[in-house]
C-alpha cells in the first residue's frame, strides 16, 4: 500500500557569525511505501496525518507551532495511529517529522530514536528505508550537536552517510563537527564531499578554504586572521593590529597576516612599521607584486611625509 502524496522536507542551515542555526523547510512530493505489516485502521490514519501535514506546511508558511488547528490534527491522527499499533515504523518516521517542523525538539528526539529501534528489528533494505534511516540519524545527530555532546553528534552523523553516503546534511555537519573538535583533515575530507553532492550549497566553499587555510597555518593562527580582517573591514584599526599581531606570533610565517598588518600601518600613517611587514611578506614570499607595491608606495609616503 502506497502513499500517492507525501512531502519531504528539509533544514537549509543559515549561518551567522556566532553559532546560531536557523531551518527553512522546502520539500519535493515523493511517493512512500509502506512496508510496515500493520492494521489497515492505523494506515488509514496516517494517511489523513499526513495529508494535515501538507496542509499545514502550506498555510502556516514557516509559523510553524504544534497548538495550530492543522498540526494539532495531524499530530493526533499520527498518534492515533501509533495508538492502534506502536510499531508502525511509518507512524512513527512521520510524527517524528510533525514533531521537528513544530520545533518540539524533545518529542522529536524520542521520537526518532524509536523509530530506529523499531528500524533495527527488521530486515528493511529498500533505497527509500535507507534514505529515512539516514534522515533520523541526521536529525538526532544535530539533536545531540545542539546540546553540544560532539561525540554523540558526530557518531548519528556518521551513521547517516553510512546509510546513505548522498545525504549532503549529515556531510555538512561532519565537516562542521570535525573542525570544532580539531580532526581538520577529516573536516577537509567532508568539505569535498559537500562541494561533490552541491558545488552551491550554502557557505559550503567558504569553510572548505577556511579549513584548508587553518591546515596551512594553524587554526588558531587563521582564527585571529578573520578577526583581523574583520576588525579591518570595520575600520577598527587598533583591533585589527592586536588581532594579526597574535596570528603572527602563533605563526610567524603566516605572510598573509604579515600582509594586512601592513595595509592597517599604512592607512593609519605609520609608514616605518608598514615598510616593515611588507618586507617580511617579500622576505616569506619574494615573489609577492602586491607586497612589493605596497612597500614602495610605503617608502613613497615616508619620503613625502619627512
């Protein structure tokens, strides 16, 4: 027995400088078997579960809570069905679902966890149980992240590749999780297999160059990096020379940090130390043209200004 109208949605994470997520749901229609030996009563219920679903997700556009009327239905049709048979793998895939776009967290967690048991007594190997497998691990992987438990977080993510590989979610997170604990070329790894999957995917180049970048120079070195040219950009000049100061003394072969304490001298005046770290960068780079314009312009100014 078959589903003919079923909506999959997912979380696109948007970043912020600190770490905050925020989820839009979009989905595709995708027909869904049922494989599940159960009672026709608690598939029927499902049914109008999830047809409440749909409905909900298309009229509350995003305003998504579980006391609104039309989840309200859904949620308690899908319990219903569970109601008449706890082990319906399907009831419980979709409450799980009703419970994550509601942002009932908690209930969420549960939920998918016994959706996994039940998952684990049986002998299910179609693509679509697969791709369901690794959507629940996904989500008790970011469960667990939220709470900051790496660890746990990192083994549900690796599950759901497991399960299935394509699943660009649980690889994104990977990546995320491998760099805050450090592993950077694992985080390195999981970052191509992101950009493989979705050359597009959001802010997916910027971390891979980021931790391409903290394997080259040392993550906390390229950290005070961004805070430099942060603090640059924002025309806070005496951060911005504390900031590359400590990348350079993490790392005094960092050039480009070398670079932009330069840039920050010269465009405060002080031409004597901007000469300086531009002839560091030549030193570390001798090829370097930008560097090598910058020192005379440097030079320049000195002269001009003596």
């Amino acid at each position: 027995m078959k589903f003919n109208k079923v909506i999959y949605y997912t979380l696109i994470l948007v970043f912020l400088l600190i770490v905050s997520q925020a989820f839009i749901l979009s989905g595709v229609a995708q027909e869904v078997e049922i494989f599940s030996q159960t009672e026709p009563e608690a598939i029927e219920l499902l049914e109008k579960a999830v047809d409440k679903m749909e409905e909900a997700l298309d009229t509350y556009q995003g305003a998504h809570y579980p006391g609104r009327a039309l989840w309200a239905e859904a949620i308690d049709y899908a319990q219903q069905a569970l109601e008449i048979d706890p082990d319906f793998i399907e009831g419980n895939y979709y409450l799980a679902l009703m419970y994550q776009y509601t942002n009932w967290y908690y209930r969420e967690a549960e939920q998918w966890k016994k959706y996994l048991e039940l998952i684990e007594r049986t002998d299910l190997t179609s693509p679509q149980v697969k791709q369901n497998l690794a959507y629940a691990y996904y989500r008790l992987g970011y469960n667990y992240y939220e709470k900051g438990d790496y660890e746990q977080c990192l083994i549900y993510f690796l599950n759901s590749i497991k399960e299935y590989p394509d699943m660009i979610d649980s690889n994104y997170w990977a990546a995320r999780v491998f760099y805050e604990t450090g592993d950077l070329e694992n985080s390195l790894f999981y970052w191509e297999r992101v950009l493989k999957l979705d050359p597009d995917y959001p802010r997916a180049q910027y971390f891979y160059d980021k931790v391409q970048a903290s394997i080259q120079y040392g993550k906390e070195a390229y950290n005070w990096y961004e805070q430099g040219y942060k603090y640059y950009e924002a025309r806070n000049f005496d951060r911005a020379i504390d900031a590359y100061r400590e990348a350079i003394r993490l790392n005094p072969s960092f050039t480009d940090a070398y670079y932009w304490l330069g840039r920050v001298y010269f465009e405060t005046g002080d031409y004597n130390q901007a000469i300086q770290n531009y002839r560091k960068v030549l030193e570390l780079d001798p090829d370097n043209s930008k560097a090598d314009y910058w020192l005379k312009e440097s030079q320049r100014q000195l002269e001009a200004n003596q």
